[in-house]
C-alpha cells in the first residue's frame, strides 16, 4: 500500500483587524505556544544533546514560523509587520 503525504496548502485569510489586534494583545501577553508531540520532543532533545548551543526553542521558532508563512502568506506578513519582528530566516 502506497502512503500518500498531505500537502499542506496555502490558505487566503481576509484579515479581519478587530481579531488581528486581539491576536496581538495575547502574542504581546504570552508568547509562548505548547503542544503534545512525543516525536518532536525526541528529535529535538537528540539535538540538543549532539549539537553544541543548540536552542531547542529557536529551532520550534523557525520551522514553526517558516511554515506558517507558507500556509498563510498575507497573515504572517501582516503579523510580521505588526510585531515588528526582525528574525533572521
């Protein structure tokens, strides 16, 4: 049996600037996200402990973030600009 990937597509969002300015109070408030993921918590533990300097929290930050700005283009280039963000990518 051939497994078949799903390709995360882009999605067009109309920002709406009421949800955009709360979205930004609580990005502002706490900006840390969680989430349950076994695999991920191995892979990047395994990193940190061969990599010298490893940040297990910079590297969640760029995939996280490159792949938000894949999937929903118009809405991270808004939030970017918004929270003044200045990562290097």
């Amino acid at each position: 049996m051939v497994k078949k990937e799903r390709v995360a597509q882009r999605r067009r969002v109309v920002v709406d600037k009421k949800s955009l300015i709360l979205a930004r109070q609580a990005a502002k408030r706490q900006p840390r996200i969680t989430f349950y993921s076994p695999l991920s918590s191995l892979v990047l533990n395994y990193l940190k402990n061969v990599t010298p300097r490893f940040s297990i929290s910079d590297e969640v930050a760029r995939i996280v973030e490159s792949e938000l700005a894949r999937r929903y283009p118009e809405l991270a280039a808004t939030g970017k600009k918004i929270l003044r963000l200045s990562r290097g990518s």
